[in-house]
C-alpha cells in the first residue's frame, strides 16, 4: 500500500506524507507579486513568503475550498502545488493544515456561523476562517513550531490580504478571530451544543454510527479524529520483525511492534527516510489491513487473484508470504501502474490485468485457490487517514456500493474452485456494505462462512492501533 487512495481500499495509507513533510513556517517575510483581480484586471498584491504560515494558510484554504466544491483533498492538495514552485517545506505545512481543518471542519463551521451574519464569500474566505479557526482550536496537533493565537490572527489576515478575491475581507476576518479569541470559551460552549461541531461529522454520518454501534459509538467517532500512526509491514523475505526494530533505532527512530509484522513508528516520517524502504525491507500498511493475507491460508504454488487490488498494499503482502501464481486485478490502468512500482520496489512479481471484477472478460477460464476482494465501499473506517470522506460522502453512498460490491462477490465466486477460499475485506463501518452484504452473499451462494475478525472498530492505543476494516472468508463446498 504505497500510494495513495481515495476510496475503494484500505490500503490508502501512504497519504502520511500530508504530515511528515509537516516542517513549520518560520517567521513571516513578505514580497510582492501580481494576482489576478476578480474582475479580470491586475494588479500587485503583497505574496507571502513561502516560509510563512500566511503562505501555508492560504494553499490550505484553497484546497479546502475544492473539497467544499466536491474534490477529494489529495486531489486538491495536488491542484494548489500545480500552481507553481512550492517547496517540500511548504507542501507539508499546507497538508498538515488541510488535514487538521478537515477533522475540525464541523466545529470551524459552527463558529463561522455564530460570529457573522452571513456565510462568508468567496468559499476560499470562508475556508480560511475554517483553517486559521482550527489552527487556534487544535494547537496539540501541530507537530513541530507551534504559533500563538495573535500570530495566527496576524497571519490569517496577511493571507486575505495576499489575495485579489480575499483582499476586501481582511478586516473581517480580523474582526472574527479575534471575537473567537476574546469569547473563546462562550462561543466553544455554544458551538458544541450542535452534534456536527461536537464531533465533526455529518449529522447523518453521527445518526448512522450511534444506530450501528449504539455502545461504541463515541469511541469510533473520537477514533476518526486522531491522526494516524506510521504503521510498517516488515518484510519477511528479507529480514525479521526485531532486527528491522534494531535497523530503526540506529537510525534514530523509536518504534514498536503491533501485529506479527506490524511495526508502528512513534513518530512519522517521510517515506524516503524510512531505513530500508527503497531496498524492501518495509512497506507502508495499517495494521488491521495486514491481517488480510495470514487468513488467506497461502502455500506455495497456489494460483491466487487479487482483485480491485490497487494500489497494491495487500499484493505485494501475498507475494512476501508465499510463492504463489498471483494476479493482480483493477479496473483503473493509472492505479495499476503503481502496483507495478510496489512490486519492483520489492522484486516480486505478479501478472496484471486491467479489468472490471465485475465481468469476466479478462478472466482466462482457469479457477483460483485463493481470491482476496478487497471491494469498493465509502471508506467509512478509515477517516482518521482521508478525513475529508466524511464530508464528501452521501448518506445513499453505501447502498450504492454495496450493489457494485454484491455483483463483484458472485462473479468471483464462479472463479473459486472447489475447496478453495474466498475472503471478502472493506474499510467500510456500514452493516450494509460489511456484515449484511456477508450474510447475503454466504445464502445466494451456499458459501460456508469460517472464522474471520468481521468487523474491526478504528482503534487508536500503544498495543492496538488500526483502522477499521471487515473480513469475512467463505469457502466453496465440493461437489460429491
């Protein structure tokens, strides 16, 4: 799982790079460069420098803005660096920002909206109240420098006023964020009184976890806000859990081991930095994602499917574990190529199709041992990593991928031979797509059910720290 996704999987992990990079701005230093006025016309309007939080507060607000306008924030993240020549400084504090705004947009809303009379516009103003509000409210989350309240109030307006669209607002935005500053408590008081800014989630989003796990459903949503670790696969074809721990800490790097290969950093890092991760020797993996391949009972030479496989976390997992006849299925071509980069990465090798699990036009007739489907969902078990899901989701998403995801099953089903086992994983927390969908496919198709975790909670603790994810594994009977 080494890049980055959006929905289907749960090995969306890599997107650690909006933290790692998360270097702070140094003090403001300011220069001047033409801006678009918003009525087509130029003019010169004082840029920040890119070492300063100014800089990072508006890229943040723009990308924002986008995921507001429907953009998942990865996407959004990359629109802002296109714009021109951003340093790796600067990227990571403008990610760091999006990510925190994202976990803090329902309370940043609630507070916009109790200190104005209007919404404010255009929606990167609105957005960078919600940025510069969140950066007051959650100073625990910074790693790194962290900024008074009045410097973020400075810089917030040094941000607005940087910029043609924001420029007229800038008064405003001081006038707002200091009444936060001088009623802080009050306005927290009265904004919390609303569900949506006191967990940060859709009111539906609330409603349907309280009616799915009515006695956990504050400890999953708390775990949704909580950046995620650094979570590492050690490789066993080239080393071992404890010397891999010993190679991190002469590099400097505390750790510890969650899972039989799983290794959480204490602090993370960019993914160039990790010791042996070009060689290997380690990929980037949540710990419950890691369970998948140890259920799949894999023995050398078995031919095995991985469908809706990228980008490839779990692949290259199957591979590592045994010498098996692997394919490697996704209906997106672009994704597939970084499974091809994971593979090489780890000199493992695999043949891979592009095509919908769906159909079986691409399926040669030859039935598999084994076939992991790690189906399309809302990704509703692993905000805490793409917290911007929860904002860009519907409450109808989940029936809608459940049908997706039911006719992936029965179509790979017919590809199983007899005897052989098919274990069936979404990062969702809806029954429709996890626990029902199981119970339905396991009676349309006579499957028999074996021991499977089912459903994991998004944890967050020093021995147990994952996402939330389902597996169920079925087994065709053979026929006498």
């Amino acid at each position: 799982m080494n890049a980055a996704c959006i929905f289907p999987h749960s090995d969306c992990l890599l997107m650690h790079n909006r933290n790692n990079n998360a270097t702070r701005p140094a003090a403001p230093r300011r220069g001047v460069a033409p801006t678009a006025r918003a009525d087509g016309g130029s003019s010169s309007f004082r840029a920040p420098a890119q070492d300063s939080l100014a800089f990072a507060l508006l890229g943040a607000s723009r990308a924002v803005a986008e995921v507001r306008a429907g953009t998942a924030l990865p996407q959004a993240l990359a629109r802002v660096f296109s714009q021109g020549e951003i340093s790796p400084q600067a990227r990571g504090a403008i990610q760091d920002i999006s990510y925190r705004t994202m976990r803090q947009l329902g309370l940043a809303d609630t507070l916009i909206a109790l200190t104005t009379s209007k919404l404010p516009e255009p929606p990167a103003l609105r957005s960078l109240l919600c940025c510069a509000l969140s950066l007051i409210c959650s100073p625990e989350e910074t790693s790194g420098k962290t900024y008074e309240p009045f410097t973020i109030v400075d810089q917030a307006v040094t941000a607005a006023a940087s910029d043609a669209g924001m420029a007229h607002a800038k008064g405003m935005i001081n006038a707002v964020l200091r009444r936060f500053l001088r009623e802080r408590e009050t306005l927290l008081q009265q904004a919390r009184a609303n569900p949506v800014a006191l967990w940060n989630y859709p009111a539906w989003w609330i409603d349907a976890i309280k009616a799915a796990y009515p006695k956990n459903w504050q400890t999953i949503l708390l775990a949704g806000n909580t950046p995620p670790p650094l979570t590492l696969r050690v490789n066993q074809r080239k080393t071992t859990v404890s010397a891999y721990l010993e190679l991190l800490s002469r590099a400097g790097m505390e750790a510890v081991q969650i899972g039989p290969q799983a290794v959480r950093l204490a602090r993370p890092v960019p993914v160039g930095q990790i010791p042996g991760f070009s060689e290997g020797m380690a990929s980037v993996q949540d710990a419950a994602a890691q369970m998948a391949v140890p259920l799949l009972d894999l023995h050398d030479g078995m031919r095995v499917l991985d469908a809706c496989a990228a980008p490839g976390g779990k692949t290259g997992h199957i591979l590592e574990a045994a010498g098996v006849d692997l394919v490697v299925l996704d209906n997106d071509a672009e994704r597939l190529s970084r499974v091809e980069e994971n593979l090489n990465r780890l000199q493992l090798n695999a043949q891979i199709k592009v095509g919908n699990a769906a159909m079986s036009t691409w399926w040669d007739g030859v039935q598999f041992d084994r076939i992991l489907a790690d189906v399309p969902c809302t990704a509703s078990g692993i905000v805490r990593r793409h917290p911007d899901i929860r904002w860009l989701r519907r409450k109808s998403d989940a029936l809608q991928l459940a049908t997706v995801s039911a006719q992936i099953l029965d179509n790979l089903w017919q590809m199983l031979r007899p005897d052989g086992k098919l274990l069936f994983v979404t990062c969702s927390l809806w029954p429709q797509e996890s626990e029902a969908q199981a119970a339905a496919f396991a009676a349309r198709n006579n499957a028999a059910r074996l021991s499977a975790p089912g459903q994991m909670y998004p944890t967050v603790g020093q021995e147990q720290d994952h996402d939330g994810l389902f597996y169920a594994l079925f087994q065709k009977m053979a026929t006498k």
